[in-house]
C-alpha cells in the first residue's frame, strides 16, 4: 500500500504585543497573536485521523525573559480555523482528520499573551493511522518551526499564505512567504521596488485615505513597510492598488517594533505584501480616524477599612471599594468586572468571582461619567497579602465607541500589624518548581513569589545557591535567566534541568537578603526547592522536647516562662541537607500554624534548637515535626507539651466564726507545690485577731494541696471578746511542683469571730430576764432559748405576754424573760424598775432593772448585777451611779 509523507509545518507570529514590563506604569493590553500548524501529506497514501498533541508555546526575548499566561482568543469563531472550518478545539489538539495525498491540513489559532515578547517555538508529539488502519508514527517527513511575520491571502482570497522570517540578519526582515495548500514557498522581495509617491495623509474628502505609490522592478511578492502617514491615529477600513481591493489581512500598521535583544521601538508603521510585476501602482488606503483621546485611567482613590490611603501602600485594613477616573467619559455599559484584574502574590483571583462580587457604579451627580466606584473588593483583599488591581482600558469604550488601549495598575501591600514608619521589607512567600507544558524534555522553571513591591533589577543569580546531594554545586549562569513577571512580586528563574541520572538529588536555595523593593528595603526570607528520584523519607525526627522546661521534671514537657524567657523547640534529625516544618495546634482548635521553616544544609547539626517565641498563651499544644529531605520525601513527628500560665491560688474554708465550729481552717492551693529553699508553710503564714499575733497553732499537711490549721478558735474564745481574724499567705516563696511557675504576691482572707454573748449567763430559778439586742446567737445558746418558755415584754401593756409563735426568738428587741424552772414557773405580772441608794427595797426572787444614785458594792451573793455594755452582758461586783444594772435579788 502506499504511504503517506507528512511534512508538519508550525507557524509562530514573532512578534507577541502585550504589557511591556518596561513601562511598569501603563499596563499595554494583549493583541491576539497567531499559531498555525500546516501539515502536507507528500505521499502517495493517505494519512487517517491524523492528531497533533502540544504544549503551549514559549516566549521569550522581552527584558529579563518572561513569565507569561497565554489565552486563546475567539477559538470558537470564525477567527480560529480548521481546514477552513470554524476551530472549536483547544490548543495542542489538533484532529485534521484524513489527509490525502498532495493535500494539506491547517489549524489557525489566535491566541493573547500577558506579556511582550516573541515565540520561540513549542513541542508536539504527532499520532496517525496508516493506510492500513494501524498507527504509524514512522511517516513524519519533516517538522519545521517558522517565525511568523504575518498571515494573509493571495489575490484571490482563497488560499492563506504566511509571511516568515527563515533567514537569519540583523534586520529580521521577513523573507519568505508560504502557501497552505501544498506547503510549497517563494521568496519575499523586501528590496526590488521604491516608492515612487510619498505616502501622505488625505483628510479632505471622507473618509480619509493614505496614498502612495510604488515602482517595481522585478516580479514576486514584495514585502513595503514605512512610516505611518497618520502617526497611529487611524485603523485600515480597505486597501486599493489601481482600484483593485486587496486582501484585508494584507496591508496592516503597527505601534511597536520588537528587535531581537534590543528593548521596543514604539513607531508607528505600515505593513504591505503585494505581488506585483514590474511598472508602476498607486495605492490608496481607506483609514477610519481613531479618538484624538483614547480611553485611559487618570488616577485610583481608595482608603482601607482602618481609613488609610491606599497609595501610601502599605495598609492594615481590607479596601472594599476603589474610586477610578477616567480621563474622558465612557459607556457605562462597557466598564464590566471583565476589564478588571486582580491579583493576590501574584495568582489572579478568577472572572467568575469578581463577576459575582464586584459591583460598578457612576459616582452619583456626576454629569461627565468620568469617575466611577468599583466595590466588593473587601471580600479579596481581607488577608495580609500584595495585592494588585489592573483596570484595562482596551475593553472600555468612550461615547463614540471607541476603545482604549491601554490600562493602570493600583498596587498595595495588606499587613495587619504595620505600625507606620518604613516600608515592611519584601519576604519571600515561595520557592516553586514548575513545569511547563511546552519546553525542552526536562526542563522546568522555579517560580519566586514575593510579599511587596519588589525592585526587578534586584533580582539575581546572587541570591540563588544550588547543592547535589547537599554539596555545593555551580549554577551555569550562561544558561539561566531571571524572569520579569507582568504582575509585582513575582519571577522565575529558566534554564534548569532535571537530574543527569537517578542517584543524584538536588535543592536549590534563594535567600531574599540579596533583594530590595522600591524604597530600598533589604528583602528577608530563605526558600529551598528540591528534585530528584530519592523516594527513600528521611527518619522520624527524635529528642522533641520543649525549652526550658521547668517544674520537678526536664523531660515532662510541663513548663512555664520566667520573665524574659520564650519558648524554644529541641529537635533531632538523622539525616542532612533537610528542611524541617514546625507546626502547633493548641488543645480546642482544628488548624495547625506553621511556625517556622528551617533549612538544615550539610554542614548543619543533627540537633537544632528552634525559637517558638510566638507561643506564649498557655494551654496544651501539638507540636508536628515535618521533615522533607532534597527529593521531596517528607516524615511527620508529632507531641505535646503544656505552658502553664495558670497562677498560683489559694482557697481558705472551714473559717471558724462561733464557738460551736470546729477549730480546723483548711488551705487549699489550686496545684501541688514547692517551697523556696528552707522555707516551711509556717514561715510564709501570718495569722492575727483583732490585730494580735496569734500563737500557739498548729499547721497538719492533708494532701499535696491541703493543710489544715489549728488552734484559732482556742485563742478567740480566750480573749472572751468578739474579733477579726486575718491570715496572709506570702505566695512568692511557693512554685507549681510540675510546671515551676512561680506563685505571686500573697493570698488573704479576714472573717468575723463572734463570741457566745450569753455563754456564761446564770440562770437561776423561774423567770430571768434577758435584752436580746444581739444580730446573732450561736447555735448552741439558740438551741437552749429555743427549749425554754419564754415571753416578750410588751412597752405598752409593760407587762410581759407570750409571742404567737413561740418557736421563733425576735432579736434586736428590748426584752425577754425564760423560765429556767418549768415546774415553779408562774406568770410575770411586770418588771420592777427602781432607782435609789438602797436595796432593801428591791423585791426578792424578781429581776428589777435599777440604777443606783451611789456607788454600791456588792459583797455577797444576795444580789446578782449584771449590767449590758456594747453588748454583752458583763457580770458586775460594783454598782456605779447613773448606771442601768439588771439585778436579780437572790435574798429569802
């Protein structure tokens, strides 16, 4: 059977127009560019189902490099095609079905770059069926890779032709022109014509035109370029040669030019490819006059949730709305959240959430439709982070519906804890290894992502150090670059390989010291990448313990902090060069925390001790150890460990206040503890009554927090006064056993102690008569009052008469009489109350309430005095005048 021959053809514009990353203050919106891929079947078999699978393309030669997202554009139109069909399939997906032999297959793409640049080229694998049916890879004749000036048509319009660059000079002028259908190619004639009319500009009729003429001399397709006779303010509506309209794709006008090493040339020119035979011809090109102002963003306002301006840069609150001015009005209709841009450390936040939370309104009772809010940012920008907000202005029109060209970029950095002052200097976020989809087999990039507005030209090799299997290893610095991303804070370093073979293992190491932002500010951070085929994970890390740990262990991981210190982590490796994670979890919370990334080189020790000083809230803590050796493997260890910041108390129970409570106060400390050196709980312990030192107590331990005191009680009850108890313990000479935090300042309590006031009152036969005016009995003497008969002396009847409800004892009233002899009770008629110098008088076996004019000693028992001072009844020998006595006559 015959076979087919397949020679593979891709077409890559050369020159890619996106945002030029040297002019940080205008953002160049993305043109589409082309890829074609042309596959001409040269045999005599036919090729069936015949399939390309690529990458996306490359670009390179924009200053520094670049790093760029490409987007295909309109590839479900007729813009994009395949064999002259609308294209729906994705790129690096091209089915060109059956080719017949001498026939051709073609897939157009337009694609967007975020970046200025040139393609370079692209990898592709190719799969087809044979003419017998079974896959023949064998049959590819030929693939080429041609530099791609411009795509147009032949005369007649049937058939594409690709304008390339083959040759190699100084100029790139293009020099070849190849044609779809047979893949066959001419040369370009750039020099064998003159133009014989100077193109100028005609605004007298309408609509305007260019004219020009040319002189050929030698026959071919002729490539003209020159200035732009209307300086880039006008766009090609057709072209003309001696009233014969040409191809519209055939004649063109460029902004730019992108010479190879060199930065753009921003000049205004017009493209032609024509093939004319020798004579003379005049063109004439119908131009539609562009806006003498295109739309542009003039400034931003915005102020932050903590009301901070955004310009200043650096803010501690969200920013939910954003004010943007125009510098001429728009169609509100064409200002979408599809205009906008915004990114976080440089990943874009996606279309359909900004579509969803954004909001764009008019500034209310502005006539002009020159400034407009842009809200619902607060729902991106509420985390610490460099965030940075692009308004492109190539998708907003103004009010003739004419489209900007290019868009501004509001820039700022989120830190919650900035207290003013300088800038915070730019850390290093991330270290990533990257592979492309299209490239060289084993190469990839390392991506760098940074937190602040950092300076390109700071990046270098410097700040790169690379090690195999953790010895120091050259970086070939003639085949890397550093790599300028369109967005701040973000680069990558292009060039490296994978391993030369399996054993070797890799890590590469950037320090962020050798970088600066804006301002000048020196960047911090230490971010490592490595790779290789080790799949071997490192060893457990061993010896986790927590630092300093204090308490009656070392090895409990029950510790506290003394003024001055912080905590500290003690970790052992088996095995270096590694980079260790820490992580916590306190005892309550779901999340882990990375504390700290370390990384250990060869040279490191086995053990590290590492500061946890961000930990100082006490509570039970996980600890996760990860360790990731060069090749990636990684390991976790997990423990716990407890900082105390519990303080030191003190309970005081069992506080006698009566007589009839037992004589034993329990003390009660919150934990077990210690004493300072020669130092006893009777040493820190101070105990008073109504001032006095009290002696002669007894301290008992119960438990490793209770100790019982003794002996209060007995010294109250022999002052026979009422008093106050204070006790003071001195907490500072005390620390918790386990923990070893130490107790502070002192621990007090001061109670009440009443005595009994009528403990030792004599009751004598009958009725005995008692002023109650006391706010509280003990239970004993309550009890006793409470078993006896009893009456209540009524002022106003001034006779006694019996309560209603007897078991109720009223304090705080005048007068009480009770029978300490049931049996020879009778009723009380009254209460005698004399006054004189005498006590015959005094009537015999009743209490009479006297007051006597002299002093009167008593010598005997016939007659009982007491008499109520400060309340309490005090038993009297000498009856003084102007006193009031209670006496009892004891006489027969």
């Amino acid at each position: 059977n015959p076979s087919p021959s397949l020679q593979v053809h891709y077409f890559l514009q050369r020159d890619i127009l996106g945002d030029d990353s040297l002019t940080p203050d205008i953002i160049e919106p993305s043109y589409p560019a082309e890829l074609s891929a042309l596959v001409y079947n040269n045999g005599w078999g036919e090729a069936k189902n015949f399939r390309i699978d690529s990458g996306q393309p490359q670009i390179i030669d924009n200053e520094k490099g670049l790093f760029i997202d490409f987007a295909l554009w309109d590839y479900e139109t007729e813009q994009s095609m395949l064999n002259g069909l609308p294209n729906n399939m994705p790129l690096g997906q091209v089915d060109l079905g059956n080719i017949a032999p001498k026939s051709s297959g073609l897939a157009q793409w337009w694609l967007t770059s975020s970046l200025l640049g040139h393609f370079v080229g692209m990898e592709a694998s190719y799969s087809h069926l044979s003419s017998n049916g079974n896959p023949d890879l064998s049959l590819i004749e030929s693939v080429s890779i041609h530099e791609l000036i411009r795509s147009g048509h032949t005369l007649d319009g049937k058939q594409v032709i690709f304008l390339v660059n083959d040759e190699v000079d100084v100029d790139d002028v293009p020099d070849t022109l190849w044609f779809a259908a047979d893949a066959s190619s001419q040369p370009v004639l750039s020099e064998n014509h003159e133009i014989s009319t100077q193109p100028t500009l005609n605004t007298l009729g309408h609509p305007a035109t260019y004219e020009f003429g040319i002189t050929v001399g030698l026959a071919g397709w002729h490539y003209i370029r020159f200035a732009d006779p209307g300086n880039g303010r006008y766009e090609i509506v057709k072209t003309e040669r001696d009233g014969t309209e040409l191809p519209f794709r055939n004649c063109w006008l460029t902004d730019r030019t992108l010479p190879d090493g060199h930065d753009p040339i921003y000049e205004d020119i017009l493209h032609l490819l024509d093939y004319l035979e020798p004579g003379t011809y005049s063109y004439v090109v119908t131009v539609a006059k562009l806006p003498a102002e295109a739309v542009e963003v003039t400034d931003f306002e915005a102020f932050s949730s903590n009301n901070e301006d955004v310009k200043d840069y650096v803010v501690t609150g969200d920013v939910d709305a954003i004010t943007v001015r125009f510098n001429v009005p728009i169609d509100p209709a064409t200002f979408t959240s599809e205009d906008l841009v915004l990114r976080r450390h440089g990943v874009a936040v996606g279309a359909d959430e900004l579509a969803q939370k954004i909001i764009i309104e008019p500034v209310a009772g502005e006539a002009e439709n020159l400034t407009y809010v842009m809200s619902g940012f607060g729902t991106f920008t509420n985390q610490d982070g460099f965030y940075a907000l692009t308004v492109q202005c190539a998708g907003i029109a103004d009010l003739e519906g004419y489209f900007g060209k290019a868009g501004k970029r509001l820039i700022w950095l989120r830190k919650h804890d900035f207290a003013g002052g300088p800038w915070p200097p730019p850390s290093l976020l991330s270290l990533a290894r990257i592979i492309p989809e299209a490239g060289m087999d084993g190469e990839f990039d390392i991506k760098l992502t940074f937190l602040g507005n950092v300076n390109p030209d700071s990046i270098t090799l410097a700040g790169f150090h690379l090690t195999r299997n953790g010895k120091d290893w050259d970086l070939d610095d003639t085949k890397l670059s550093i790599v300028s991303s369109e967005e701040p804070g973000v680069f990558l370093l292009k060039g490296l390989t994978t391993p030369d073979d399996a054993v070797n293992v890799y890590s590469l190491r950037f320090d962020a010291a050798t970088v600066e932002d804006l301002q000048g500010n020196t960047g911090v951070g230490i971010c490592s990448v490595s790779w290789g085929t080790d799949a071997i994970p490192p060893e457990p890390a061993t010896g986790l313990a927590i630092l300093p740990d204090h308490g009656e262990s070392e090895t409990d991981n029950i510790t506290c902090l003394l003024e001055g210190e912080t905590l500290s982590l003690s970790v052992t490796v088996a095995e270096v060069p590694l980079t260790l994670h820490v992580y916590t979890r306190m005892e309550g919370t779901d999340e882990f925390t990375e504390r700290l990334i370390i990384a250990l080189d060869a040279d490191s020790e086995l053990t590290q001790i590492l500061p946890l000083k961000e930990i100082t809230e006490g509570g039970i803590y996980t600890v996760r150890v990860k360790l990731v050796d060069p090749a990636g493997n990684s390991t976790e260890s997990d423990f716990q460990f407890e900082l105390d910041t519990t303080p030191l108390t003190v309970d005081f129970s069992a506080l006698p206040d009566d007589p009839a409570d037992a004589d034993e106060l329990l003390i009660t400390f919150n934990a077990p503890f210690v004493f300072a050196a020669d130092i006893t709980l009777a040493d820190i312990l101070t105990v008073t009554y109504n001032g006095q030192q009290v002696a002669d107590t007894t301290l008992e331990k119960v438990s490793a927090t209770e100790y019982r005191l003794s002996g209060l009680k007995a010294f109250a009850l022999d002052t026979l006064d009422d008093g106050e108890f204070n006790l003071t313990l001195d907490l500072s000479q005390v620390s918790k056993l386990r923990s070893g935090l130490p107790g502070q300042g002192t621990a007090d309590v001061t109670w009440q102690f009443q005595f009994d006031r009528i403990a030792r009152f004599v009751w004598y036969p009958g009725w005995n008569i008692l002023q109650l005016n006391f706010s509280k009995l003990t239970t004993a003497t309550e009890n006793m009052l409470q078993a006896m008969p009893r009456m209540l002396y009524d002022a106003e009847q001034k006779t006694f008469v019996r309560p209603q409800e007897q078991e109720t004892i009223e304090l705080a009233v005048p007068l009480w009489i009770f029978c300490a002899d049931v049996a020879n009770m009778t009723e009380p008629s009254g209460i005698w109350q004399n006054a004189g110098s005498s006590l015959e008088d005094i009537p015999n076996k009743s209490w009479v309430v006297f007051s006597p004019y002299s002093q009167i000693e008593l010598e005997d028992n016939d007659v009982i005095a007491w008499e109520l001072i400060n309340g309490k009844y005090v038993y009297k020998e000498i009856m003084l005048p102007g006193h009031v006595y209670w006496i009892f006559s004891n006489r027969e």
